[in-house]
C-alpha cells in the first residue's frame, strides 16, 4: 500500500485528506480498504486535489503577501518622489515627468525606503521658517463648513533672512470653541506646540468679526501674554464691505445683481437648457462657461458672474430668443431685462 494512504483512518475507514476537502459529499469518500477500490481513489483527480490542497492554500498566502509588500513599495516609492518634490520646492505639476523617468529607466522600487513622512517634512520646514524669523504676523478666520463643523484655518508671515516677506500655510484646525477666548486658545496651543513665543507674535490679522475685534476678542488674551500685539483689520475684507454697502444703496446695482442671480438659477435647475447654450456657443464660437452665481461670502463672485454674462451674452440673448418662441414666460422677462443692461 503506498504511503499516502497513511492518512485513510482504520476507525471510520476514509481518506482523511478527501474527508476534510470533500465533507459535504460522502460519494466522494471511500469506506472500504480493498486494493481496486483504494487504487481508484488514489487515480481520482479529487484525491489528488485534495492531497495538494494545503501547498495551494500556502502558496496563495504567500502570493498575497508578496503582492502586497510590492504594492506597499509602489506606494512609498510615489510618496518619497513627492517629498523630494517638497523638500526641493519643485512644481507638483513635474510629479508625472518624474515617475515617467524612473519608469523608463527601470528603476527598482523595492530599494526605496520613505524616512519621513510627508507631513513631518513638511512640518519640520514650516517650524524652521517661522523660528528663523525675527517676528510672525499670524491671520486666522473661522467658519461652519458644510459637516457643520467650525474650522480655523491660520496662516503666518515671516520674514526671511534676506528681509523678504512670505506667507505660510499653518493649520486648518477644528475649533470647538468660536468665542474670543477659545480661538485664542486654539492659536496659543498651536504656536506653543511648534515651538513659537508669543512674544515673536507681533500683530494679528482678521476678518473684523465680533469674535475678532469685539469686546471679548481674540486679540485680549493674546495682549495678556504680549502686551505689543497689535490688531489688524484685513485690508481686502474692510473695501469688500464698502463696496458691497455702497452697492446696497444703489438701486440700479442692486437690480443688475438680480438679473444675474435669475439668470443663473434660471440655468441652474436645468441640465437641458445648459445643454442648449452650449450648443450656442460651439456655433458662435464663443467661450463654454456658465452662468456663475454671486455668493456674499466671496469678493470676487459679482465680478466673476457679471465678466461671464459679458462673454457669452450673444449666445445667452439667442438661448432666451428661442426659449422666448418656445413661450417661456421666465425667458420672456430675462431677455427684456438682460438686452435693456
């Protein structure tokens, strides 16, 4: 007898390796020990899989892993080409020609080690720059993102050893607490942590809110500890106020920004009339852009809709045209209103 059939149990006479492979099915499994029978069960390609079962499970585990370990070296190879990128200040734009080389040049990926990860560099290069200058400017605005959380996002200036200003991304942090109090916190624990006094922080710029420059601001915590800080009200926000309460003051201003806000929920809620007016502008030649809405929140959006109403109005006045023929009422009002402006 050979070998093998070591493994067929004399107690419940079955082959031990067919009897777990095959449990489910006891046509498959032999009861008896006579040599005609055993021989036959020995040819069957299901004892045979059977036997090998446990060489193929191993040899799967051992594929798996090997695939995974290339996969995870694939993986830390592109992310050390971007934090050579980072550390060199190279474009991101030059990542695709990069790998591209190293492809074409065979370039083992498995040799590839990562010794720090990205954000550490990167972190290490922002805790340098801010302690090699001799003064920080810090500006941080907080809002409700659309999670219905509060985020702070902070941004500092610098100034180089050659005297030359530059500003640098900090932190996009949640802040629990948007009073004056706990943004103060929140900006005194994060310069605390990357090793910046407070008193190297020589002016605070902001948006202008209550929580900012109000009676229980930002900046009174921060003058406890540095009596010198001064607070900045942002340039760009303060002739964005004026300009938009100027404009609110302006009848003929405000029924400008009207039609554009018509103009673009008129386009917004149908994918069939966009459809149309790009048709238009491909025949016309003009640019593919839509309508953009104006959003109060963002200084540039009036100017945004209104440069793109302009771009493209022949092809708007001849959309609502034959939306017009078609008796649209909205149509009919919108070209009215749109050819008198």
């Amino acid at each position: 007898m050979s070998i093998r059939h070591k493994n067929i149990e004399s107690s419940s006479r079955r082959c031990q390796p067919s009897t777990v492979i095959y449990k489910h099915n006891d046509k498959l499994l032999n009861k008896t020990f006579q040599h005609s029978t055993l021989s036959k069960h020995v040819n069957l390609a299901d004892h045979q899989l059977a036997i090998s079962a446990p060489h193929l499970k191993a040899n799967m585990t051992r594929c798996q892993e090997k695939h995974t370990t290339k996969h995870e070296d694939a993986v830390r190879s592109l992310l050390m080409c971007v934090d050579w990128m980072v550390t060199e200040n190279l474009p991101l734009s030059k990542f695709k020609s990069l790998i591209d080389l190293l492809y074409e040049s065979k370039f083992s990926a498995s040799k590839l080690l990562v010794h720090e990860s990205l954000s550490k560099v990167a972190d290490t290069h922002l805790n340098e720059s801010l302690s090699a200058s001799p003064v920080v400017t810090v500006m941080s605005d907080e809002s409700i993102d659309i999670s219905n959380t509060k985020p702070l996002v902070i941004y500092a200036q610098i100034i180089s050893d050659d005297m030359k200003p530059s500003t640098l991304y900090v932190n996009n942090m949640e802040c629990t607490d948007a009073t004056g109090k706990g943004i103060a916190a929140s900006l005194l624990e994060e310069f605390q942590q990357r090793g910046i006094p407070t008193s190297k922080i020589v002016s605070m710029g902001s948006d202008g809110a209550s929580a900012m420059t109000g009676k229980q601001n930002v900046q009174q915590p921060l003058q406890h500890q540095n009596p010198h800080i001064v607070n900045v009200h942002c340039v760009a926000h303060r002739l964005s106020l004026c300009t938009s309460q100027a404009a609110s003051k302006n009848s003929h201003l405000q029924a400008h920004q009207q039609i554009l806000t018509e103009l673009f929920c008129y386009f917004k809620g149908s994918s069939k009339r966009q459809g149309k007016l790009k048709d238009i502008q491909t025949i016309l030649d003009d640019p593919c852009l839509i309508i953009k809405e104006i959003h109060s929140v963002r200084w540039l959006s009036y100017f945004n809709a209104l440069s793109t109403a302009q771009r493209i109005l022949d092809s708007l006045l001849i959309h609502l045209a034959e939306a017009d023929g078609n008796e649209d009422p909205k149509a009919v009002g919108l070209r009215k209103r749109v050819s008198i402006y």
